[in-house]
C-alpha cells in the first residue's frame, strides 16, 4: 500500500549519546552493550480526521514531560467505513516504530481519541504487545477541555493543536467530573519513574488501567493465550453472570506490589473486556497497621523472630481499622429509604428483578460494596487477604444470606498453628473467629496449609496466576529488551552494584521480594558453591553472574531490612566475586523484570517457606529451566528433571550441583528449555484463574450451596461447564503434599 505524505518527521538532532541503537540486530553485531546511557522518554499524541467518502489525515506529536519535541503530518488515502481501517492502524505502527528506532527515544505512551479507538480497534492492544507503547484512549468529553476550561463546542483550528493537546494529555489529563460539568479533576497517567500510576477511586475502588483509559488487551488476545475447553467453560459462566448482572468484589489490603495485586490488576483488566462486573477495593494504608500484618504473616509462615507474637491489643487495632474502613467507605452509598416490610420484599424480589428488571439507577454504581445488593452492593463478596477477616462477620451481620469467599494465600504452619501454646495457634485463632463465618475456604493447593478448623465441606484449593499478557510476561523484542536492560544498568550504577553486559554475559537470576521466606542466603551460598565448582572445572571459564532483584510491597516494611541483610551476607561470605553479584531492588516497572528474565541463563527459587510463587511459571513460559526448593506450592509446578530440578530446602551443594550440569552440558539445558516452554498449565494464567471465580460467583448467586471437600475448584469448574480435562492436557500435579509433588 502506498502511502502520500504531507509532512514528515522534522528528524530534530539529539546527543549522540542518544543515538546509540538504530536496530537492535545492528546493535549487537556492533557489540553494543547495556551500559550506555538509557534512551529518552517520550510521549505521543494522535489526532485524526477521516474524510467523508475514505481516508484521513493523521497528525502525531511527539513530547517529553515539559515541552514539545516533535510533529507530523500524514495522508492515508485508503480506508473507509465500508472496508475497515486495518491499514490505518498498520501505517500508525511504522511510524511510531520509525521514529523510536530513528531517534533511539522510547514511547511511553501515546493518546489517541475514541473514534480512533472504534475505527482502528486493534491499535491499542498491538502498540503494546508489538512496540511496548502503553496506549491511552481519551473520553469525548476530556478532549473538550482546554488550558483548564471545559467547552463543549470546543473545536481546534489544526490537526496539529489538536494533536499537541491530546499529547500533553497522555502525561496529565485534566477532564470535567461528572461529564461536560464546569467542575474539572487531574489525573497523571505515569509516574516519576514512567510506570503507571495506580488509581484508587471513590471507596477505595482500584481504578485498573486508569480507569480503564489504558486499553492493553481485546478478548481476541486473552482466547489466544489458553486451550480451546478453558475458553469454552469461561464463556459460559460469564455469559451466565452478565444475564443476571452479578456483581463480585473482591477486598484485600494494597493496590500495588505483591502478588494478590499483581493477579487483581490483571483479574479486573480482562472482566472488563469480558464485561463482567467483577470490582475490587482496598482501604485506607496504615503504616502501623502494614507493621503488626506483616508481622502476623512472618508468625503464620513460621519465619518470624523468636518472642513475635500477635497479641490482643494487635487484634484490636486491626480489627478497628478493619470496621473503620468499612463503616467509612464500603458500607456508605445512597439508599433507598423503605420501611422493614419492603425491604424484605426488595430481597426476595430483587434475582428477578436483576435479571429481568429494568437498568438500575445510576447511583447504584457508586454505593459501597458491602451495602445490601438491592441498593447496590456486590452479590458476591471475596475477601481475599488474612488482614481483612473481620469484614466477613460483618457482612453477614447486614445481609446474613450473601455468600462470602475467604481465600488464604500464604503458607501457613497449620502443624504449629494446630499445636496449643504456640505463637502460631494464637494468630490463627484471633483470625479463625471471624473466618469461620465464611461460606468458602479456598487455599492455595498444599494441604499442609490449612489448620484443622476448616471444616472440609468449605475447604477449595486454587493457585495463584499471572497474565501472560502484561509488562511482566508479554513477548518483548530485543529493542525493547534491551531499553529496558539499560535502565537496570544505569540504577545499578546508582547502588555501585555491577553491569549486566548482555548480550555478552550469562546470568541466573531469582526474582522474588526481599522477604525473610525466599532464601535469599541460599541463593548467594549456592552460588558461592557453583562458582567455585565451575572454575575449579575451568579455570579459564568465565562464570555467569548473579542476579537478585524484585519489586517491593506497598505493604511489607520487611523488605529493606532483607535487601541490606543480603548485602551484609556477600560483604561477610562472597567478597572475592562481589563483581559477579547483583541485588537490587527494581522499582515498579513490570518491563524490566520482564526482559531480565527472558535474558538469563537459568532461574532460582529457592524459598524456605512459599504459598505458590507463580514467578516459577514464568520462568518455565519463557524456556527457563527453574532450580526450585520443596516448599509450598512451588513443586506442583516444576517436573524434576524435565523443565527443572526440586531440591530440599537449604540443600545449597545440590543446587550448585544442578546449575553446574545446566550450565556445562548444553543438549541437557535445550532440553528442559524447551520443554519448560511448553509444560506451564492454563491454570496458573490469568483466563484459567479467573475460571474458577467466576464458576463460584455463578454457583453462589443463584443461591446454590457448594461443598469442594478439598477438591481444586478448577476441575469444578471444567465439569460444571461439560469441559472435563482430557488426557494429555497440560494441568498442575493433582497432590498436596510436597513429597508427593517430586
């Protein structure tokens, strides 16, 4: 297709620092390595006017956080509301890829209008997956806002002012709230690091993807990424929930950092697309409060501190904040005010209205989660965080029939917690009071994690998930990885830790957080042995390094008191290869763990106490063969001897062991490698997880009762919907023990 051009790129100068990677392959061949200063961040917008009969004339202008870089001036000749505008979106695709390997700058994110969007429907989601372009669509009444006024005639002169206007629109949005009002808000769309910014909304609602300006994904590429059953059972569930407009919460502590944030972020994301109404809020942080939970979580893992204990005046304060929270945010909204004979009335009344009624009013949309579901409130309810139990009696308290899911996602000591006098049982039983209220158990799948308490009729197993769609796991190509290696090399500088020099150096890596259960000491003692076994082999080999590094909590204060411990133990035990050690803290950004993965050699996990760790089926999607200690869930996703090895925990010579038959024999490591690629289970993604979900919100909003006595609630799911596993189909190992898992 040919394409006219009115105005091209002004191909403005830079440093030539700046201009240091015009392709990748040319890059490497060069022996361009990862030390060079990181690309310039920046940002676009897209204006459009498509012409009557076809075409349209695009304008792109490009800026950094201050002042305006950059424009052009496009005519796309074809394209019509009759064929499609598929070349349109191809032709945007060039040109941002031009311009950012012309230049050697990285698009952040680019802005684009709705119509856009609806005429070119894949743009969005392929600027992500193809050129790592975080992209933003912006509501028709917030490109009505100019130099802070709202207009609703608004109309720019040229395609270029309006094209500028949508650009400085993708650093900071200020739009009319509620829309074509006088009344303007702010929003920032990225951080000072370029990450998204995470939104927390009206009640503490997680407002996902900027609430929803940011389009990563169409259901199209979620189909994709899971066999043809588990999109099948998904559908039927879904189509079942949106029939009956169910709504589902899901409550748990943070926003950010973590994996039950990670799995929610990725869990709202595409119920959105799904268009299922599934929310998720989090209350008010509380340092103190994040202190006595970690506390709490370190004591239930049984890594904590001799004399931590979780007291009653602990349980107090918790619990207050807990009901604070909750009587503030979640059970406030505006309420239809009837005496006690029509409210009852409304209850019964109110599966048939759901389903047959007429669209509820719009402040149903902005009540709290916890008032009753009439008013509009969820059906279903997940708490899915042990520091936030004592919403469960409450809820049953207001409306006794809602179904209420308590998921537990840490390992817990339930032969400490089920032997009196221990620290361990006095935790547990503070929470069990107001657990027990729970209609559902679920726990990640060891039965070694759930006290005796739970009565087996409540007790599901489910395991954690990733997105194999989002920053952390999404395929990156080389100019990406490698801007994204950069950035770790120039904060390496920062903390006087060494370069990676890829594509020159192996590694092996571990990512995980700086928590007391992921062994981070066995990480580096394992090391320390492998290398000297290595050079003892090869005195004239050159070893891989070593990378440590994860994101932090919003809610683990642990986590600098583990990083410096990890860097007092290297100045203590490994100063003669401290060059050929790594630790870092990554700030949060999903991208630069992605490429450090998909980069190295082998990777670790090497916990000592561990709910699921999906960071081993990461690892194992990318074709990294996993060493992995017998703890938790992690067994049940690697085969010994297949896409990886299984140690006991602390077992640091047969770790060095495992990585020196990796590392020396190579039809052993594209073996697992390739293996490892292919082995990972539909139900550690996010489409599997969220099967499970919506299975249960299906089941309990029809007030039906169910009972897992211990079963995995994805198998339940599967046969409810006539989509049975079949043999040969990749799935997780069906046992609950850890011996059993090797």
């Amino acid at each position: 297709m040919n394409f006219s051009i009115t105005t091209d790129w002004s191909l403005q100068k830079f440093p030539d620092s700046y201009l240091v990677l015009l392709r990748t392959e040319e890059a490497v061949s060069r022996g361009v390595k990862l030390h060079i200063k990181p690309s310039q961040a920046i940002y676009a917008g897209a204006a459009v006017r498509f012409h009557l009969l076809a075409g349209a004339t695009i304008a792109l202008a490009v800026r950094d956080c201050t002042y305006p870089l950059d424009f052009a001036q496009f005519e796309f000749p074809s394209g019509s509301r009759r064929d499609g505008w598929e070349g349109l979106t191809k032709f945007i695709l060039e040109k941002a890829a031009d311009y950012q390997e012309k230049h050697s700058q990285k698009f952040v994110g680019l802005a684009m209008p709705t119509e856009l969007h609806e005429r070119c429907p894949e743009l969005c989601s392929r600027l992500w997956a193809e050129l790592d372009i975080i992209p933003i669509v912006l509501r028709s009444s917030e490109e009505k806002v100019s130099l802070g006024l709202y207009e609703e005639n608004l109309s720019f002169k040229s395609l270029d002012e309006h094209a500028e206007s949508i650009a400085r629109k993708c650093i900071r949005l200020v739009f009319p709230f509620p829309a074509k009002s006088s009344f303007l808000l702010q929003r920032r769309f990225f951080g000072p690091s370029q990450a998204p910014v995470p939104e927390i909304g009206v009640r503490g609602l997680v407002e996902v993807d900027a609430a929803f300006h940011v389009k990563f994904t169409r259901l199209a590429d979620y189909e994709k990424t899971v066999g043809a059953p588990t999109w099948a059972a998904i559908n039927k569930y879904a189509n079942d929930l949106k029939k009956r407009r169910v709504k589902i919460a899901f409550m748990s502590a943070t926003p950010q950092g973590g994996g039950v944030a990670l799995m929610r972020h990725a869990m709202v994301r595409f119920a959105n697309v799904l268009g299922v109404d599934l929310r998720w809020y989090v209350p008010k942080p509380s340092p103190g409060i994040f202190r006595i939970t970690k506390n709490n979580h370190n004591i239930l893992q049984g890594v904590a501190p001799p004399g931590t204990r979780f007291t009653q005046e602990n349980r107090d304060l918790l619990h207050d904040w807990v009901l604070e929270n909750a009587e503030r945010y979640w059970f406030k909204g505006t309420r239809f005010v009837a005496p006690p004979w029509f409210e009852k009335f409304r209850s019964y009344a109110y599966p048939l209205l759901q389903e047959h009624g007429a669209p509820h009013p719009p402040w149903h949309q902005t009540n709290g989660p916890l008032v009753p579901p009439w008013d509009g409130g969820a059906d279903v309810i997940v708490v899915d965080d042990p520091q936030l139990p004592w919403l469960i009696p409450l809820i049953k308290e207001h409306t006794p029939d809602r179904p209420v899911i308590f998921r537990s996602h840490i390992q817990i000591r339930s032969d400490l917690v089920n032997t009196p006098g221990t620290s361990q049982a006095e935790a547990w039983n503070f929470l069990w009071e107001a657990i027990e209220q729970a209609d559902l158990f679920i726990s990640h799948p060891v039965r070694a994690f759930v006290p005796n308490d739970v009565p087996p009729e409540k007790l599901g197993y489910l395991p954690a998930s990733t997105d194999w769609l989002d920053g952390l796991n999404k395929p990156m190509t080389d100019w990406s990885a490698c801007y994204y290696g950069r950035i770790f090399n120039s904060k390496c500088r920062e903390r006087y830790m060494p370069n990676i020099a890829f594509p020159d150096e192996d590694y092996i890596i571990q990512v995980a957080r700086f928590d007391p259960s992921k062994g981070i000491e066995d990480v580096l003692a394992s090391y320390k042995a492998f290398h000297r076994r290595l050079v003892e082999a090869d005195p004239d080999i050159r070893p891989p390094k070593l990378i440590i590094c994860g994101h932090g909590s919003v809610d683990d204060p642990d986590g600098s008191i583990v990083y410096e411990a990890a860097l007092a133990f290297v100045e203590r035990h490994l100063e003669h290869i401290r060059s050929q050690i790594c630790i870092m803290r990554v700030g949060p950004s999903d991208q630069v763990l992605n490429a450090l993965l998909h980069n190295a050699k082998i990777a670790l996990q090497l916990s000592t106490r561990e709910g699921f760790e999906v960071k081993v089926s990461e690892a194992l999607h990318m074709g990294k063969p996993v060493i992995a200690t017998l703890a938790g869930g992690i067994p049940l996703q690697v085969q010994h001897g297949k896409n990886g090895f299984l140690v006991d925990v602390g077992d640091t010579e047969a770790v060095a062991n495992h990585l020196f038959e990796l590392y020396m024999d190579q039809e052993l490591y594209d073996r697992m490698s390739r293996y490892a690629a292919s082995s990972v289970s539909d139900e550690v993604s996010t489409v599997g997880n969220i099967l499970s979900w919506l299975y249960l919100a299906s089941k309990l909003s029809k007030g039906e009762k169910i009972q897992p006595n211990g079963r995995w609630i994805n198998d339940m799911a599967r046969e409810g919907a006539d989509e049975p596993y079949t043999p040969g189909e990749n799935r997780l190992k069906r046992v609950l023990s850890t011996d059993a898992a090797k």
